[in-house]
C-alpha cells in the first residue's frame, strides 16, 4: 500500500527558484532578434532610390537611377483610373494577360517612380518599345512595395 508523500519527505532540491537576475539573463540568452529585425533594408522607408542596370535582348543596356514612393490611397485611385482608361473602355478581363501586366506596372509607375537624370528613357513609359523592359523596371518597384507593406515572408530581390 503506497502511503502518500509528506513534503518533507520529498527531495526537491533540485527544483530551486532562480533569482530574477538568473531569469533575465536565460531569457535574453533565449530570446535573439532575428536576421530580419537586424538587417535594416532601404525598402523600408516611404521611399527608395535604387539603380537599375540591364541588358535587353538586342544588347542595348538600360542604365539609369529611379526613386519610387509608396503610394497613397489617393494615388491609389489614380493609378485605377489610368488602368481604366489604357484599356479604351474594354473590361479589363478583355485584355490579354501581358497588356494587363504593363497596363499594371506603367499606370502604377506613373504615379510612383521618379527617374533622376542619368534616366531620362524612364521619364514616358509609354513611349518604350520594349515590354520586357517594364518588367524588368516594375519588378524592382513591386519589390519595395512587398518589402514595405510584409507581403512576403523572404526577398530573395538585392537591395540596391
């Protein structure tokens, strides 16, 4: 028959109380900022000058420096109704998938993106000729505006 235990009787020695002091330090020795937090990235802010250098397929180099903006909600609205008349009045689902894609990025970086002197191409988007070009320009763009606003977990994109 098993008696129950008096406290006395049982050995808890090894079940001692640390101080705060102890606390604090296994705490902090546990508890270590991330790579994320540490890492302070341009994109970050409101607004982010990056370079932009590439090559297109005829092997003309596209060399210039861009400052984007978060977008406000006004702009937003801006950027819609730029999106609205691109397309001539034809629902949006009309249009083929790729004139959506630069029908997005150019209305988006129309309101955005600031090209600095040494850019001058990127003053009229419109009046490029190469579509690859714009994705090129917007996946930079898109990148501070996923890096600002959490959208994604990992940047795999260099922050230039």
């Amino acid at each position: 028959m098993n008696q129950p235990a008096t406290v006395e009787a049982l050995n808890m020695d090894h079940l001692k109380v640390p101080s705060t002091d102890e606390l604090k330090k296994e705490v902090s020795q546990q508890v270590t900022p991330t790579d994320e937090v540490e890492k302070k990235d341009p994109r970050d802010e409101e607004s982010w000058t990056f370079s932009f250098d590439w090559t297109d397929a005829r092997g003309k180099q596209w060399i210039g420096t861009f400052t984007n903006k978060i977008l406000s909600i006004g702009e937003q609205q801006a950027v819609a109704a730029a999106k609205a008349r691109f397309t001539g009045g034809m629902p949006w689902e009309s249009i083929d998938l790729e004139m959506q894609v630069i029908n997005q990025a150019v209305a988006h970086m129309m309101f955005s993106l600031t090209p600095s002197e040494n850019a001058s191409w990127g003053k009229d988007l419109r009046a490029l000729k190469d579509p690859s070009l714009i994705v090129q320009l917007w996946t930079k763009v898109s990148s501070h505006e996923t890096r600002f606003f959490r959208l994604s977990p990992s940047e795999e994109e260099s922050q230039d």
